[in-house]
C-alpha cells in the first residue's frame, strides 16, 4: 500500500508555555495533570503516528475531548503542531511556506464540516462552484463543474435554490459537493453526518460509499459513532485523552480490541457486521483430511463476505460454502461448525 498521508510522531499542547511543557513531558515524564498545573498546558493530541493510504477511508474516532477533530486540522495546517511531521505525498507540510499552503489548500484538500457552512447569499450552485471562483476560475467553467457535481450528489433541480429552502441533509450534500468540486486528492471529514437525523444520516453513509468507490479519494473521516467508523472506513484509529490507542480494520478493532477501553467501545456491534469469510476459513485441504471430499454444488462466497451474510447463504443448502479470493480461486471452505463457532464467540465476549 502506498502511504498519501503521514502523521509523525504529532503532539499539539495549547498554551503559551507549549514547548516547555512538551519538554516536561517527553524528558521529566510529568502527567496531564502536572503539564496543565505547572505549565497551565493541555494536551491536545500526544505523539501521534499513523499512514493513511492512497484511496483510504481511515476513519478516527473516539469521545469528545479525545482529540479526533484537532487532529485532523494538523493535516492542512488549520492548527499548528507543536512538534511532529506530517507527509502529504512524501512532501512535509510543516516547510509549506503561505503560498505552499495555500495551494494545497485549495487544490488538493476538500474539507467537509459538521456545520455545513453555506453561504446563505448564494444559491445552491454557486455556493458549490466557490473554491472554483477562489481559484480563479471562469465563470462558465466552474459553473458547467459545479453542475457536473450536483448530479453526482442527487441534487438536479437544486442549484437555484438557497441554503434556507433545502433540508439538512440536502445541505450537507451540497457541503460535500462544495468540497468535490475543485476535485481534491484529500477529503478531510469532520464529524460531516451527526448533526442529522438517523435516518439521513444512514442514507448518507450509504451515499458517501457509492461516492468514494466512484471517485476514490483519500479520505480523513472523523466520527465519534464507531456504527458509522464501522460502515465507512477501511480502517480506524481510536482516540483516548490525544493518544491513539489502536488502529485496525472494524473486523480487527471489533474481534481483537487492545484495552478495555476499545472492548467498551466495540461491545455494541455484532459480529455478524464484521468478521468476514477469510478470518474464519479453514483451508479445503484441512476440511478434506478431516471429513473427507466435500462434493459438488456448494455455495461459493467471496473471502470479504461478512458473517451475516454467509449465515444467510449456509441456510440455503445444509453444505460447506466454498471461498474464493478476488481471482476467483478457490481459496477455503466454512462449515456450518465454522459459522456456528464464530458466533458464539461473539455473544462469550459480550
């Protein structure tokens, strides 16, 4: 995998005596309760590393305060680090001069707020064509783009009109369509659905996934819902008082989590969503020693198919489900003992 984003070893402490209490930090070992007392320091995010991958999804999340939303706001340069590098295709941003980053800003960078931030002077569309317009864009380009962009987001017969005339969720449409429009390598997503309606908000979700598949940006999406972290990301990086405290797929985080902390967290999903065909196969070569051929006209399944699923396709036929890998081969076989362990070791971890 190639990495399109570094973070490096990235502390962010706010307070006007930051580098001495980083110093107090890394070389006396003092708590976050010394560094705000002696120091009237607090610790934002503390050393802090992980890649995320080019067309990645890489979901961060954890509970207010944890340091998810100041985070992601290192990535661009919205705030400062107090120490740490961060790699935007192999190029530190912390050497951008202002003109550096400004262009990355506006050219490669799309940011996706929790407010949705239309300006309500502006109709649907140009408020969708402005990064193009702060690029300096003609006027008949960035509208024939933003237009492009509005079908892509389901908003036809839309772009006449204004923030106020449309629902929630149609505006955070046009937030994400505002973000697409300049065509960004990078989206940076904070916490973009929470503020809506279960319901939106899923649809969305759903929405956003067509979307990425389809457009394949890289993606930093900050969530405090490890449902949602779970259905968008390829992998996700949980918070705890501005330190990550793992990073794995939702299968990896969900079946293995590294503290009780994260086994709180992850105690409300279902396996079922989650450990997929792979994780629990057994090779046909084992299956065979053990109870002989397993025959003909079994269901054949991919190895990234989830438990739910492959439950769902053992009750067709009373057989072993044959699994392949994206070539197609024949990669492993489940049996119904298979599926039936896999299950309950879920509700034994509950």
């Amino acid at each position: 995998m190639e990495a399109a984003i570094q973070i490096q070893n990235v502390w962010k402490i706010f307070g006007n005596t930051s580098k001495e209490a980083l110093d107090a930090i890394q070389n006396k070992k003092i708590s976050k309760q010394e560094a705000l007392e002696k120091y009237n320091s607090v610790i934002g995010v503390s050393d802090v590393s992980f890649d995320v991958n080019k067309g990645e999804i890489f979901c961060v999340m954890g509970l207010s305060g944890s340091g998810k939303s100041t985070l992601v706001r290192h990535i661009n340069r919205l705030l400062e680090p107090t120490s740490g590098k961060i790699l935007i295709n192999d190029q530190d941003v912390m050497l951008f001069d202002k003109g550096s980053l400004q262009e990355l800003r506006n050219k490669k960078i799309g940011m996706v707020f929790q407010n949705f931030a239309l300006m309500p002077h502006r109709s649907v569309l140009d408020n969708i064509a402005m990064p193009l317009e702060i690029r300096g864009v003609s006027k008949n380009d960035r509208l024939d783009a933003a237009n492009k962009i509005l079908n892509i987001v389901e908003l036809q017969g839309w772009g006449n009109k204004y923030a106020h005339e449309l629902s929630g969720g149609m505006q955070q449409r046009v937030g994400l369509a505002r973000a697409l429009a300049a065509d960004p390598e990078f989206l940076l997503m904070d916490e973009p659905f929470s503020a809506l309606d279960p319901l939106i908000r899923r649809q969305l979700q759903s929405e956003f996934i067509k979307l990425s598949k389809q457009m394949k940006k890289t993606t930093v999406f900050i969530t405090h819902d490890l449902d949602e972290a779970v259905r968008v990301g390829h992998r996700i990086a949980i918070m705890r008082d501005g330190e990550v405290v793992q990073i794995g797929t939702p299968e990896e985080i969900v079946v293995n989590p590294a503290d009780e902390y994260v086994a709180d967290f992850v105690k409300g999903i279902s396996r079922l969503k989650v450990v997929q065909a792979k994780t629990i196969m057994q090779s046909i070569k084992d299956y065979e020693n053990k109870f002989g051929s397993i025959g003909d006209n079994n269901e054949l399944v991919n190895e990234n198919d989830v438990l739910s699923k492959l439950i769902e396709t053992s009750i067709s036929k009373d057989k072993p489900i044959i699994v392949s890998n994206k070539n197609k081969e024949k990669v492993g076989v489940i049996s119904q003992s298979d599926l039936l362990k896999a299950v309950i070791e879920g509700n034994e971890n509950d």
